[in-house]
C-alpha cells in the first residue's frame, strides 16, 4: 500500500464529502479512491469514515487521524515547494481560487504574459463564488473586498480601485452626458443587486472632499447579480452603470466606454490576494503575486490615463 498516497485520498475524500466527487477531484476511479481508504484503515485496524446512502462523516478516530494527516501532508508539500525553489527554472503546479468576475477581468487577461515568463508553472484556476473560499485548498486566493473587509487570514493587498460611473458613447450621443449627479434621475441607469444596498440611491462622493458625500434618488432600468450581463449591457448602450475602473480599463483605453461625472466615485473596492497559513510560500506563489500587484497597477494607471482623455 502507498500510505501517502492512501493519506492524500482519504483527506480528498473527507473535503469533498464522498469518494465519487474525490475521485473526479483527483481523476482517479471511484473504485480506486474507496480500496486506498479501505486499505489505509484495514493498515491502521480502524475506521475513520462511517458510510451511509446519504452522508459521509468522520469517525472520533477519523477526526484526529485527519488532523495529523493534514499537518503531515503540507510539511511534506512544503519541503518538495522548498527544494524546487532552489532550482533555476521555476515549475509545479499553482492553484488559484477566484470568484467570477476577478477570475475574468483581473486573472484570465494576465495568463498568456504570465505562461510566457513562465512556461513551466501550470495554472489549475477554481473559478465559484463561495461566502467563505477554501484558503487554506489553494496557493493563492482572490478576494474582492469594500473598506469593512476584516477578515481573519493571510493576506496581501494587490490593488485599490474607485468604482466610477461609465456608459457607451453610443448612449451619451443619443442621451448626452451628465453635468452633476443630480442629472442621473434623467437617465438609464444600470445597476448591481447587492445585500444591505437600496438599488434606487446611489451613494457618491468627490475624492477632493469625502466628507460630504451626496445620495441620488434613481430609477435603474435593469438591475442584476451579474457583472458581465451589466458590463455587456452597458456596451451596448443601455445605460450608465458603476464599476470599479481596472475592471473596464481596457474598454476606456479603447474608447468602447467613457467616463461620466468625474471625479466623482461610487466606492473604493480592495483586491487581496490570501494565501494559506502555512510557513513556506513556495517561490512561483511569491513570483505570481508580485507580477499579479505589478500588472494590475498598470492596467488602473492605463485606465487612469484613458479616464483624463474622457
């Protein structure tokens, strides 16, 4: 029996919640994944999962093999991550987790340059949007966050953005643009559902002087829980819609989109970028994270430039 490899199927298991969604995480047959775990527990002369038609759970025994499994899994992980380190060419596998719309408008554009540095670093990307993501399952993972973010991990700041107002300029022929925040009441607005925010009053305020934000009464036309369908939407001309500006800074770069109402801005959004609590980082996680802050700053200052030519 290969124990470490018994030992990373049964931890497979236990965190997907069953040996058939175990063996798709792991490519492995259903049939393979449940004789590791049987040979693994016939080995130690106990059970550690208790099997019913519905659910999977971890016996008492179970419980604390999985905790000392755990530990020596990643301290094995981080010496292979810190014996490669020390080779000239960096390799391995880098798992990023992301939620929808970083993993399409911050992650997927960076990709091609960063394999190009890069060849021997395969990207494994998990795209969903979860309330509480897997930290401690991946090398990297994005989070997009407001000012109240406090959260309890590791985790670097990659980027600060405003979130501005924007529309087509296909819309502002056919509707002109905005000369103060009040106009909005006169226009198309498209908006993102969010908890705990009143979809018809959109905050804002001046950089120069946040303490005195202004709340303007509007009448949105299409309200969505999707980015891309407002972002699409709004190319097409529907109407004035915020985002945060590296979001769009290649549609303000090419004119597909402009700045309305500068300088005002409807927020400030933080991308972190959190990785697991383990001591080591491997080398390609650090190289990642800093090309991730480098490129990111340059896409906002592009769009920054692109907004100053509005």
């Amino acid at each position: 029996m290969d124990r470490l490899l018994s030992m990373r199927v049964f931890e497979r298991v236990v965190d997907e919640g069953g040996f058939a969604a175990a063996a798709r995480a792991l490519d492995m047959s259903a049939p393979v994944v449940t004789r590791l775990v049987a040979d693994l527990e016939e080995h130690l002369g106990a059970r550690l999962l208790q099997r019913s038609t519905r659910r999977l759970s971890l016996t008492e025994a179970g419980q604390q093999y999985l905790g000392r499994v755990r530990s020596i899994l990643q301290d094995i992980d981080e010496a292979d991550a810190m014996a490669s380190s020390q080779t000239t060419e960096l390799a391995g596998t880098l798992r990023l987790h992301a939620p929808p719309v970083l993993a399409t408008y911050v992650v997927a554009p960076l990709l091609a340059e960063f394999r190009r540095r890069h060849p021997k670093i395969v990207i494994d990307l998990e795209v969903e949007t979860l309330r509480e993501p897997p930290i401690e399952d991946f090398d990297i993972t994005l989070l997009g966050a407001d000012d109240s973010f406090d959260a309890d991990v590791v985790a670097r700041k990659v980027i600060e953005a405003e979130t501005i107002l924007v529309a087509s300029p296909a819309y502002l022929k056919r509707r002109g643009a905005p000369k103060q925040p009040q106009d909005l009441v006169q226009h198309d607005c498209v908006r993102l559902k969010m908890p705990h925010v009143r979809p018809r009053l959109w905050h804002m305020w001046c950089p120069e002087n946040p303490a005195q934000p202004l709340d303007v009464e509007i009448e949105p036309v299409l309200l969505a829980n999707h980015t891309d369908s407002l972002l699409r939407a709004t190319l097409d001309g529907a109407g004035i819609t915020s985002i945060a500006i590296d979001m769009v800074a290649s549609y303000l770069t090419r004119g597909e989109l402009v700045r309305v109402l500068a300088p005002w801005i409807t927020g400030r959004l933080t991308m972190y970028a959190a990785v697991p609590s383990r001591k080591f980082m491997p080398q390609r996680t650090r190289v990642f994270l800093d090309f991730l802050v480098e490129e990111t700053r340059k896409q906002k200052a592009t769009a920054m430039q692109a907004c100053l030519a509005c």
